[in-house]
C-alpha cells in the first residue's frame, strides 16, 4: 500500500514542478493529456482567461477508437490539432500531467506534429 501512495506523490510532484514552468496563452495554449485506466482525455487550455478552448477523448461520440492503446492516443492527437487548426491555432505547449514522454505520450504529441500543430 505504501509503495502505490509513494508512486502517486511522485506522480503529483512531477506534475506541479511541470505545471510551475508551462503556461497556457491565447497565442500558445496548453495541451494536457490525462490517461486513465479505461480512456485518454486531451484539452487545450488557455490559462489566462481560465478556460478549455478545445477537448477530445476516447469518451466521445465521434471517437473512432475506444480504450487507451497507443493508436487511441494517436487517433486523439490527430483529432485534437484537426479542431484546434479550425479555430485557428497552430502552436501550443505540451503538458504530459507528470507522465514521462514515451510511449501513449508521445504518439499523441507526434500525431499532432503530423497534422502540422508546433508544440
């Protein structure tokens, strides 16, 4: 039991040391990628003003693939910078939610590189 709350505090410290560094802008917002047990939820926020400009996940009714494989990630990836190049965003900074950037991570992030966004 110890051993998962020592693994969910390190979770937690990496996450406010990142979230201390990146911040959301009108121009640049921030992509935070949540991945739960069962679903992976993408949002790009505009820390500024307080408010999610754009969100996808393997919830929604136009998700073509359910779950959290790596194809999911990539799936949302691309359907997150598909919505965000149509309200006319183009760059954007990564918040990985304290996750090392490998494996569901980055095929999200390369997913939308691919469809042009700069992150």
């Amino acid at each position: 039991m110890d051993r998962i709350l020592d693994k969910k505090k390190r979770l937690a410290a990496r996450k406010r040391r990142i979230r201390m560094k990146i911040k959301g802008t009108a121009e640049r917002p921030r992509v935070s990628v949540y991945i739960s047990n069962q679903n992976i939820v993408a949002q790009m926020i505009d820390d500024e003003a307080g408010r999610t400009v754009v969100s996808v996940s393997t919830l929604g009714k136009d998700s073509q693939i359910k779950g959290k494989s790596r194809k999911a990630a990539a799936q949302v990836g691309m359907s997150l910078a598909e919505k965000a190049k149509a309200t006319g965003m183009t760059n954007a900074v990564l918040d990985r939610n304290g996750r090392l950037y490998h494996g569901k991570v980055k095929e999200f992030a390369d997913a939308m590189r691919e469809k042009g966004m700069k992150l």
